[in-house]
C-alpha cells in the first residue's frame, strides 16, 4: 500500500485507476474553470493565526450538523456517477461514512439506488434530490427516501440546466454514456476497475431506470434527462417540494445572500453554500469568497453548511472559522473512491480529520464547536467590496 499522507496522492492513483472518461468527470468545472480553480486558490489566500503555549490537550472535532451526532463537521457531498468511480461505489462510500461516523448523502444520479444503498449500510444517509418536472416521480422519490429511512432530504437548486462541461462532451460522457474506440481501450488498460466492474450487476442510474416514467432500459434516459430539469424552477415549486418531505430539508447550491434568504423563508433547516465544485455558472464567486455576506444576511436563522473546494482539513477549519457549521467534500473522497474503494474514502476522512484537529490544536483551539474568526487573517475586501 502507497504512502498516502494527503488529498493529492489519492487523486494521483485515482486517476491512475479509473477509466479517462470518469476521472475527467469527476476533475471538471465548467466553460473556462475559473471558479473551479478559483474554489481551491481561494482558500489558500486566507492564513492561520498560530498561537503557543495554550493547553492543546484532550481535543474533540465532534459536532453536530441539522442536530445529528458527528465524529467531526464533514458530510460526504452527492455525487453522480459514484459508482463508475468504483463499482458499487455509493455503498463503498456510505460504509466508509458510517464507520467513520459522518454523514453520507446519496444523489439521485447515483449508479446504486436508494433501496440498495439502505439495504447494504445500517445507518440512515441523506438523500439529495434535483428539481424535476416530473412530479409523480419527485413525490415517489420522496416516498422512497422515507421508506429508506433518510434522515434528510437535500433539495440541489443550482441546477436547472447542466452547466457545459468542454472534457465530458469530449469525451462522450452523456446519459447514457456514448462509448468510443478510445474509451474502450482506454478502459480495458484499467484492469482492476474493469474486473470489479464485471462483478457487479449496478452498472446504471439505480433512483432512474425502472422508476420514471417511460424509462425502462438506459437507451430510454437521454430524452428523459433532457426534458426532466425544470427551467421554470422558483422558490413556490420548492415549497411544493417542501410539503412532499416532513423530514430535515437542507437547501443545497445558494452563492448569493438573497437566495439564502428565500431558503430560510422556505422552512429549510440548512443551507449549503455551493457553486457545484465549480460545474455550474463558470465565473461565479469560490464558495468560501461567498459565504461571509451570507453568514451576514442569514444570521443565526438558518444552519450553514460549505462546500467546493475542500481539499484539506486546514481548508474545514477556515470555513467553521468563517462562520459555517460544516463542510461538504465532492471530489476529495471521489478521488479516494477511485484509488482504493471504500479504504480510500475512509483514508481521506482520516487525512482531513488529522489536518483540521492539529491545525486547530496549533490555532490555540480544543473544541471543533469553538473556532472562530480569530483564527483566521483574511485580506481585505476578500468577501467583499464589488461595484
Ligand atoms: C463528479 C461530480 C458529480 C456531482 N454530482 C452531483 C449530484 O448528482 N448532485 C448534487 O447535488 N451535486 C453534485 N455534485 C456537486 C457536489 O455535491 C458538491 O457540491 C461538489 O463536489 C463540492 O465541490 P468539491 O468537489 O470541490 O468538494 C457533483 C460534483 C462532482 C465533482
């Protein structure tokens, strides 16, 4: 086994392992990028204020997010396609979630379905949902998250249209996926991935095909996709979405303060400020840039969540300093996903809890529930001071 001691190794063997077209996937912003690399740049421009000689002893990283008991503020984010990353790759990263005692959110574009996730794991997971059309099939996915025994569902609002993604249409990776000579031989060279691949039989959208109307084979999805994201989405449709669910709502994909507004005036329970790791609107703010006048703007109304761009545990303590309860991570486990399966998404929990329990120790700080801006230096105008 490599040494691995941070977020890069994994995502080196990840890429390694996993067929070009799912590693490209998963390492994609949208159009030019900027905020997917503007996402992680931006966390490096914040410093940590050290401190010494302050009893750093007996530390805790526990927390609580939406009032459920965590091992530390981190949930695993919903990713599509997890399970080509590995097979069966949404139950590898739920166990390594539940071992680890952080939640796990399934997306509704995942490979193993919700009944599948449920009957392979023990703990209740979270349930992302998008905001579809169709609402027969959103009022069953809701029935189906209960059944399952989610103990949240995630509402993702930034994602009416696909934002373009230059590698994906490259490289043919649609729903359903169009395989080229090149893809297939790039894929037989990625012998593990292919052999677990053969093993298993979730090789498709496990919450789609049999479960939407007319899409019964994965040939059928394209034209369902196509016609199923709601264009004409605004915040009563969401209200709607809110009464199918009795449960804890988080709202997953606000940038702006008026947004997060709208949310606590929906009766969600948490917001997560997201940019959709950088795959949607490409020139809009990093996510740790927005969250600031958010926290402003909402105050203690709503619970606040993070996510895009966390790459290490130094970059979850910066944002619990800024001011939210905790961090989502997209990528960093994917990457760990693909370089070792389950181990490797337990790996990368452990690299982030090392990096924000000592960072937060050198910070002059014991209890995860305590940091607060002190810590930080943060330059001028970084949140913001736009005309
Ligand atoms: C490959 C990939 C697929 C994603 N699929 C979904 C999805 O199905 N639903 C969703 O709400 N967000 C999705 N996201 C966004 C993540 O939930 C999360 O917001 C993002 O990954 C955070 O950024 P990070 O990867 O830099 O941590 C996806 C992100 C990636 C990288």
């Amino acid at each position: 086994m490599p040494v691995i001691t941070n977020i890069d190794d994994l995502k080196r063997i990840h890429r390694r392992r996993v067929p070009k077209m799912f590693y490209d996937y998963c390492e994609s912003g949208s159009w030019s990028e900027q905020t997917f690399r503007e996402n992680t740049s931006d966390f490096d421009k914040i410093y940590l204020r050290q401190r010494v000689a302050i009893d750093m002893a007996n530390r805790s990283t526990k927390s609580q997010l939406i009032g459920q008991d965590v091992a530390m503020p981190v949930a695993l984010a919903p990713v599509g396609l997890t399970g080509m990353q590995s097979a069966d790759g949404e139950i590898k990263a739920a166990r390594a979630a539940e071992k680890f005692g952080v939640p796990y959110c399934l997306s509704t574009m995942s490979i193993c379905s919700i009944e599948d996730v449920a009957e392979n794991t023990t703990k209740p997971f979270w349930m992302q949902v998008y905001t579809l059309k169709d609402d027969d099939y959103m009022t069953r996915l809701f029935d189906r998250a209960k059944a399952a025994k989610c103990s949240a569902a995630v509402i993702t609002v930034d994602l009416q249209l696909l934002g373009q993604r230059h590698k994906d249409l490259k490289n043919g990776l649609s729903a359903p996926p169009k395989f080229t000579a090149k893809s297939i031989a790039d894929m037989m060279t990625k012998v593990t991935w292919g052999l677990e691949m053969l093993q298993t039989k979730r090789r498709f959208f496990g919450n789609i095909v049999g479960h939407a109307h007319g899409v019964t084979d994965p040939s059928s999805l394209g034209n369902w996709t196509n016609e199923s994201f709601d264009q004409s989405l605004n915040w009563d449709r969401i209200r709607e979405f809110r009464k199918m669910w009795d449960g804890p709502l988080i709202i997953k994909g606000i940038i702006d303060p008026r947004d997060a507004l709208e949310a606590c005036n929906v009766g969600a329970d948490a917001i997560v400020v997201s940019n959709h790791g950088g795959r949607q609107l490409d020139g809009a703010l990093s996510s740790i840039r927005a969250l600031e006048p958010i926290m402003d703007a909402v105050g203690d109304k709503i619970e606040v969540h993070l996510d895009s761009g966390i790459r290490s545990g130094q970059d979850v303590l910066k944002a619990l300093a800024l001011g939210a309860k905790g961090c989502w991570i997209g990528r960093a486990y994917v990457y760990g996903l693909g370089a070792m399966g389950e181990a490797g998404v337990t790996k990368a929990l452990e690299v982030i809890h090392k990096e924000l329990d000592m960072s937060m120790a050198l910070c002059g700080h014991r209890d995860v529930r305590g940091v607060d801006r002190d810590i930080l230096m943060v330059p001028k105008g970084f949140s913001g001071d736009w005309e």
